[in-house]
C-alpha cells in the first residue's frame, strides 16, 4: 500500500509540474505575441467604438473610430470628421482588449495619402497644431500635399478655394499636426 501512494504522488507530482510548464509556455507565447501588436492594429479591432482621443492638453475628440490607416485614425464625432496622426495620440480612452490586423489597402495609407483625400474632396478643415492651446491654429482647403508636409489656403469660412479669396497660405510639417477636423461629407 505505502508503494501505491508514492508512485501515485510521484504521479500527481509530475503531472502537475507538466501542466504548470504548458501554462507558463502558453502565457509567454500570449506575451510575444501581445507585443507584435502595434497601435494600428489594436485601433483596427476597436472600428465602430466610442473612444476619447486626446492630443494635447486641451485637444479631446469624443467620436466613434471610423477609419484607421497606417500612422493616422479617424473618429466621427457627431457632424465633424476628425483625423488625429497616431504620432500625436496621447491618450485613448474606451479601447477594447481587441486587436485586428488589417488586410486592406487601408494599413499602407499614409497621412500623406489620408491629406491628398481631403484636398482632392475641397474639404474645408480646421488645423490644430502639437502643443496649441485647443483652438484651430489655421482653417481653410489643403492645397498641396508634399512628403512631410502640405499646404492649406486660408479661405472665409463657407467661400470656395478661389484664388481671389486666398487670405494666406499655410505650409504645415506633418509632425506639427496634433489634429485636423473638417465638416462630415456623407
């Protein structure tokens, strides 16, 4: 009998250390895999949710995610459309634990693909500037969009890119955007 319930101890032992170093593998695995998940990718699993984005310390988007390139996303925030460079993201609040990679054409565009839209669309747009104070530091119809940089006409609000109503034009580095928002077209 004393031989019969040390091996089946020895047993139980052996089999519980197995299920330990499976479940240990498991969550390591889990982790590596975690960590190959970039920003983007978790955006992408969170489409249709409500999120705040903030941008600065007076910059806040309450909006439903939309839309979500390679390095910009785009919330639906009741009448305005508001693209925010992911570079400029400083908080998200209401994401989810889901992530999605993306598979479409949508994960390789760019901002500079994301500005071209809109300049294509004559969508008027507000710019906010990294480190602005929350207002619109230029408001008009982008122009011209280069590699790291674009242009946008300031023209009065509700009046068409026409060159007798140009005020003044803008040349904004990428890397200065904090936010752009412009009126919903659909």
């Amino acid at each position: 009998m004393r031989w019969d319930a040390l091996f089946e101890d020895l047993e139980a032992q052996l089999h519980a250390a197995d299920r330990l170093e499976l479940e240990a593998e498991v969550n390591e695995r889990a982790r590596i895999e975690l960590a190959a998940v970039d920003l983007a990718n978790r955006l992408r699993g969170q489409l249709g949710t409500q999120l705040r984005v903030s941008a600065g310390a007076q910059l806040r988007f309450d909006g439903s995610l939309a839309h979500v390139g390679s390095t910009w996303l785009v919330l639906n925030e009741g009448v305005r459309n508001v693209l925010v460079p992911l570079a400029a993201v400083q908080l998200i609040e209401g994401m989810g634990r889901h992530a999605a990679a993306d598979k479409s054409a949508a994960r390789r565009l760019g901002l500079g693909s994301a500005l071209r839209g809109l300049g294509r669309n004559r969508a008027p747009v507000g710019v906010y500037l990294a480190g602005n104070s929350g207002t619109a530091a230029a408001e008009g119809v982008i122009d011209r969009v280069g590699a790291d940089s674009f242009d946008i006409a300031a023209v009065p609000s509700g009046d068409d890119r026409r060159a007798a109503n140009v005020r003044s034009v803008y040349t904004v580095p990428f890397t200065a955007i904090a936010a752009l928002v412009s009126r919903r077209l659909d």
